[in-house]
C-alpha cells in the first residue's frame, strides 16, 4: 500500500505517490454503512478531496476495514481562526472550538483542525480528514434530520 505516513484513531495512512491510501476501521461507525455514509458526505462536501472506495479488507489482527484513496495534498496548515472562518463561510455554526465542532440543520462536522485542513500553495482549503455526519437531534446540535432505514415506494 506504501509507506506508512500516518495514522490516527480510525485510519492509517499510506503513502502512494500522488494519492493516499487509507484502511479506515470500524472503530468509530461500528456497521460498515455508517463509515461508507461518511465517505459519500465528505466527498458531497469536499470534492478536491474525494475519497473512493477501492475495496474491504482485513487488518493483522482480523478487523474489518474499507481501503479508499485520496489526493495527496501539499499545504500548510491553518490556524483554528482561518479554519473557523471556512467553515462558518460554508454555513455551519460552531458548536464547539475545544474539538473543533461546528454544525448545521443538516450537517455535523467536527475533528476540523490544522492537521485535518490544509492550504495550497494556490490557497485552496482541503480538507483531508474530518467527522462528517447526518446532523440528528440526538447530537444536540440543532440538527432536525431523521435516520430511518423505512422507505417507501410509490
């Protein structure tokens, strides 16, 4: 997969010439669903760094895991204030700067910090890492969405 770069609480980051290899575990999302949901809003939310499914696998120690990739971006890292301001510009209130949350009707976003959101060279902000999730009221957010997994056809 590469050199090893990285790794955090649910990935571990591969170096793979113009892309990143990611092997995300279940840690975090529990049922695979959960963490393909993640992937679909990051990259509705964050099309410079689209993250695709190259397939499933397993770790040394037997856990399931989803292997993406990703542009490797080249920046520097921003300050909470410049990251804030993006995101705020983006529609989202901040819910918490101590974990870097910040929310909307719709959207939790959170994990937002230096590490995670880059500038380019051109002064492009990427965001190459993030929690992003369906904002529901048990989030106490203010997020009004509903999960069901009822649908009906017409």
């Amino acid at each position: 997969m590469g050199e090893k770069i990285d790794q955090g609480g649910e990935a571990i980051v591969f170096d793979n010439g113009n892309k990143v290899l990611k092997a995300i575990g279940l840690d975090y999302f529990i049922q695979p669903i959960l963490a393909l949901d993640r992937i679909s809003l990051h990259n509705a939310y964050f099309e410079e760094t689209e993250m695709n499914v190259l397939g499933f696998g397993r770790n040394t120690n037997k856990d399931f895991m989803v292997i993406i990739e990703q542009p490797f971006i080249h920046g520097k890292m921003m300050t909470d204030t410049e990251i804030a301001t993006f995101v705020e510009q983006m529609g989202f209130k901040s819910i918490n700067p101590r974990n870097w949350t910040f929310a909307n009707k719709d959207i939790y976003l959170s994990d937002m910090h230096d590490e995670n959101v880059l500038r380019t060279p051109d002064g492009h902000i990427c965001v190459i890492d993030c929690d992003i999730r369906i904002n529901i009221p048990e989030l106490r957010t203010g997020g009004t969405r509903i999960l069901t997994n009822e649908v009906e056809f017409q």
